[in-house]
C-alpha cells in the first residue's frame, strides 16, 4: 500500500497541527516497515531537513516538495495534480482533502470550532472551513479525530455514519518530562524571554477562541487588589487572527510590564519553561484536543484548564477546571493554583500520571488501521 500524507504544517509553525502531523509521521515510521510513504510538504527548508533526517533512515519514507500558495490554490490545485500525477493507494490529509480526489482520503479533523464558535473566526476564514471540511467528511473514507467529545461533534453536525468517525488521541512527545529544573535551566530560559520571577505561563495561538483578554483581566484583578500576588504573566504563541484585543487589553493595563507576549516559541524551548513555570493557565474556549495542558502535566507543572469542550476529557482529575467565560472564577484559581502546596503536590503527581496515558505510537497504530480500512474500502468487491 502507498499511503500520501499532505503534511504542509510541518515548517508553518502551525502549532497543534504541526505537533500532530511531525509526530504521527515518525510514529508511523517506527512501527511500519512494510507500506510505502510519500510526505508533500510546502515548506522547502523543512523538505530538505527531512530528506537528510528521516526519509535516508526510512527507506519506506519519502519527500515530495509542492508549491507553498495559500490553501485555496496547494490543496485543489497543485496536491491533486500531484496525486494525477503519482497516484497513491490512501491520502491523508488534516481538515481539507482535494474536491477532485480519486484515492480513498482518510482525514483527521481536529474539531469543529468554526462551526460552534464562528465569531472566533475572521469571516472569511469561518466560510473557507465551512465549505471544505464539510465536503471532505462526506467524502471521506475514514474520519480521525482527537477525541470523544470531538468525535460527538462530528457525528452531530455532520451527520456521519458512527463507525466512519475513529478516536485517535494526540500523544505527548518525550522531552516534556518532569525532572526537576535545574538553577541553570530556569535561570537560563527566565534570561532569554525577559522574565524576572515567578511566573504563570499560557501557551497557545494568539486568536478569540484562547480566552486571553479574559485571562489577563483576571491576572491584573488580582494584581489590582492583592498585595500578596506578585507573578508575571508569560503568554507564547504566535499571532493568528483577530487579535487586536488582546494587545488593546496589555497596553490598558498598569502591570504591562508583568505581561510578557513572547510571540512563536520553537517546541524544544517549551520544556524549559513549562519546568520553569510556578502554573500553567489555559482557559480556552473550545478545544478539540488540548496539548498544551498535557505537556505542562507531562513537565510536573500544575495546571488551570476549562471544564468545556475536550478539556475535562484530556485533563481529567489532574487540573483545576474553571468556567472560562467567568472572570472571578479564573481570577480564584490562579490564587488557588499559586498558593496552596497540598493541591500543588496532588496535580503535579496526577498530571504526570495522566500525560503518561496518551502516546504517539498509540495514535500511530490506529491511524494505520484506518489506512488498511480506507484502502480495503476502495477495493471492496460488489
């Protein structure tokens, strides 16, 4: 079986995305010596890193470089012209599969947040989404999603047959580990980003649906009112859409100083600071998944999270869950979160104990599966 995989996150600094695909491929590779991979990729320097990398330690693995245009023009165009071109057995693609495909598609999808949450998006963002992710459910052969809840979603909205839609949970890579850091390590990562204390950190995409203006009001609530709370606020992500207010909100507040907005932080970096950090606050809206509370977990860091959505599936027992959309009450965890030892000790020890539950080569043996499920589809005998 030739399976291709449109994997143009990798090198887009895409956040999750790119987490899920970079991992899912060298999970794939560790545990399939037998079909053969073709990864198209968008971004040439990435392209080259992996050819010298991977794909000469992977003799089943290899790399195809397409145009890097937008999604309107890489995906309809120039990867089914690729796949006229070198046809393939299987193609695997994240939310949006060619319109004109010949090949069976397996597509992950993340979550639907575009369609329960559409004013998170820009307008034209939500309708593009709308539109394709739509058509690539339909016609799919096999849907991948990242969990129960996402899964729900999907089979909801979509109306999908149920065993259409699999669950293949995201893993956690293995340099998020709970050592101790070390005096150099803090001192080291605390230098480079301008941190000069105890810190909370947020990680993730700086868009709407992140909750970041209501978490910085709440951080300069409790700077405005409690003498004794003195951290800084450390937010890394790389700006995406509509985010105006949230540096509208930093520039109102008397602590901008205390805010620290790193922008894109590279994955080998994150280990350091999520060990770094006193908490990790992450009070999304909507997520289908989550990784970022997971590695902190995985780091030994305590965390905050949203008891909406995937969150509380993900976190379980091992985070304190809040009301996202109620001020007071992140305001309360963040004192909670910072304060008291015994619930420190408790998430540190529950939170290793949850991140070790979710594995790439778990997501790597199921994605395989509905590989050979999509593949036995296409040649099924009627």
């Amino acid at each position: 079986m030739h399976i291709g995989i449109d994997a143009h996150a990798i090198g887009a600094r895409q956040g999750g995305n790119e987490t899920y695909i970079r991992n899912l491929i060298k999970s794939l590779a560790g545990i399939d010596g037998e079909n053969r991979y073709t990864i198209y990729l968008a971004n040439a320097r990435a392209a080259d890193q992996w050819r010298d990398e991977f794909t000469n330690q992977y003799k089943n693995f290899s790399v195809r470089l397409l145009p890097p245009p937008t999604p309107l023009v890489r995906v309809p165009v120039f990867l089914a012209y690729e796949l006229f071109r070198r046809p393939v057995d299987v193609l695997h693609v994240q939310y949006t599969a060619p319109p004109f495909c010949r090949v069976p598609v397996v597509a992950t999808i993340h979550d639907l947040a575009f369609e329960r949450m559409p004013e998170t998006f820009t307008r034209r963002g939500s309708f593009q989404l709308k539109l394709t992710v739509r058509r690539t459910a339909r016609k799919a052969s096999r849907i991948a999603t990242v969990s129960e809840y996402s899964r729900r979603d999907l089979l909801d909205i979509y109306k999908l047959p149920t065993e259409k839609v699999v669950v293949t949970y995201n893993g956690i890579e293995s340099h998020f580990r709970p050592q101790e850091a070390s005096s150099n390590e803090a001192e080291e990562i605390r230098g480079r980003f301008g941190i000069s204390r105890d810190f909370l950190l947020a990680v993730g995409s700086l868009q709407p649906r992140k909750n970041l203006v209501r978490l910085i009001r709440a951080y300069a609530k409790l700077r405005s009112e409690r003498a004794d709370f003195t951290p800084q606020l450390v937010i890394v992500g790389r700006k995406l859409w509509l985010t105006h207010e949230i540096f509208d909100e930093v520039k109102r507040q008397r602590w901008a100083d205390d805010l620290i907005l790193t922008g894109y932080v590279a994955d080998e970096d994150l280990p350091a600071l999520y060990r770094a950090a006193r908490a990790f606050v992450y009070p999304s809206l909507f997520e289908g998944f989550g990784l970022p509370p997971l590695e902190a977990m995985a780091c030994g860091t305590p965390v905050v999270t949203s008891d909406v959505s995937s969150l509380p599936e993900i976190a379980g027992d091992a985070a304190l869950l809040i009301d996202p959309n109620d001020e007071q009450a992140l305001a309360n965890a963040l004192i909670e979160i910072m304060n008291n030892e015994r619930l420190r000790a408790e998430l540190r020890e529950k939170g290793i104990a949850q991140a070790g539950k979710f594995t790439w080569r778990d997501a790597a043996e199921k994605t395989l599966r509905l590989y050979q499920e999509a593949y036995a589809i296409c040649h099924m005998p009627y």
